[in-house]
C-alpha cells in the first residue's frame, strides 16, 4: 500500500511514523527551570548523529495547545541538559515522568528517583540511571510545531559494571520504544553479524 501523508492527518501520520521507525532509544531528559526544580521526561524522537563531534538530537513536540513542553523551555533558557537512558528496572518511573506535571512540580519526586550533581553541565543526572550523557545545547532549531534539539555529549556516565576493557560496554539493555503509545521492546536478543569488506563478498562462493 503507498500512503501519501500529503493526504492524511497530522494525527495519522503521527501513527505511521512512530509504528515503522522502530524501536526508538528513549532519551529521558533532567533539566533545570528557572527556580531550580529538577525537570524529568521521556523522548523517543531521539538518536545520536555522530561521534565526532559527539552529536545527539531530540525532537521535541509543542502541548495541543501550541506552548513548549517544560523541557525544550529549559533547554533553551539554561543551554544544557543530560540524557539518561531507560532499563527495564525504571520502566515504571519513567512512564510516570511522561506525566503532565505542572512546571512548579517535579517529576522526580513523584517517581521517587534522585538527582545528583553533573560535572560540566548545570542540569543534574539520575543516579539511578545506569548511563547518562551530559549534553550542552549546541543548537535548536524550530520545525513545524516541535523542536530539533541538538545537544553535545560532554560527559558520558556509565555504570562501572558494564564497562570491559578498551571501553567496551557489555550487557547494557535500555527499552527501545515500538509503535505508539505504549508498546516497547527489550534490547536482550542479540546476534553478531561481523562486517565484510567488498573483496570478502567478490570472493564469497554465490
Ligand atoms: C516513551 C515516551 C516517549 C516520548 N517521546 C516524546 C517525544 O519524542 N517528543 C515529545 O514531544 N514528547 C514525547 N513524549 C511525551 C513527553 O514525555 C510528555 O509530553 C511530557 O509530559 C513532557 O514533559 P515536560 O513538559 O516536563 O517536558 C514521550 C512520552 C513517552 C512515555
């Protein structure tokens, strides 16, 4: 079937984007708003660009009724943000911070998670996420009704039991984000499938 999205709805669209590109990494944001209350939600129009630089982009839809999520308003005020990642084990408080929340509340509180200081950036990490970035604001660029983020990982925070030797992070299994809203999938079913150059192909017996 080919589908035009020239003619359909912003809301069927919404659908057919958020059930094919699948599964999305789920970047759950800590931010600071002007009076220092820790600001906690969950995104999943969020990827890394590139290693160097170090890029990482999220985008950010405005509420129904056309006002910036609490999020991209911090982001844009303070110049910075981190990125914790999702496990099983947080699953529950993340779907809480996904929560409308007034601005003046925290989301942290409510989902009984803690904030502990960054080392380059303003806004704070969870300590119970077993990785985070802190990212500083390189750019935010309006498109439509949402807004593309794009942040610099200054900081990476991984949890000492995954990391190996040369760096390698091992048993790491964040939740990916299927089709909207709620579905999500386990990151545990894993195969290796070692690349080949173009002479290994050639040489192949097809
Ligand atoms: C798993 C998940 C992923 C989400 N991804 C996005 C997203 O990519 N963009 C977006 O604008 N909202 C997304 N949301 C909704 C926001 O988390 C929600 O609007 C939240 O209340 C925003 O909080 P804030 O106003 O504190 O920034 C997602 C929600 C969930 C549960």
């Amino acid at each position: 079937m080919q589908i035009d999205p020239a003619r359909h709805s912003n809301a069927d669209n919404y659908k057919l984007i958020t059930n094919l590109v699948i599964p999305r990494p789920i970047a759950w944001v800590t931010s600071l708003n002007d009076k220092g209350l820790v600001n906690l939600a969950p995104f999943s129009f969020f990827n890394a660009m590139g290693s160097d630089p170090l890029y990482i982009v999220i985008g950010i839809g405005n509420r129904d009724e056309g006002e910036p999520k609490d999020t991209a308003r911090n982001i844009q005020a303070n110049g910075d943000f981190v990125v914790n990642l999702v496990t099983e084990d947080l699953l529950e408080a993340m779907n809480i911070s996904a929560a409308d929340f007034p601005a003046d509340e925290s989301e942290l509180t409510a989902a009984k998670l803690h904030a502990v200081p960054s080392t380059l950036v303003k806004a704070p990490r969870l300590s119970a996420a077993q990785a985070s970035l802190e990212c500083k604001l390189f750019q935010s660029q309006p498109i439509g009704a949402n807004t593309l983020m794009i942040g610099e990982v200054v900081m990476f925070h991984v949890a000492d039991h995954l990391v190996g030797p040369r760096l390698h992070v091992n048993n790491f299994a964040p939740i990916g984000r299927l089709g909207s809203p709620s579905v999500y999938c386990r990151t545990t079913d894993r195969f290796e499938l070692p690349r080949i150059t173009y002479a290994q192909w050639k040489q192949a017996d097809r």
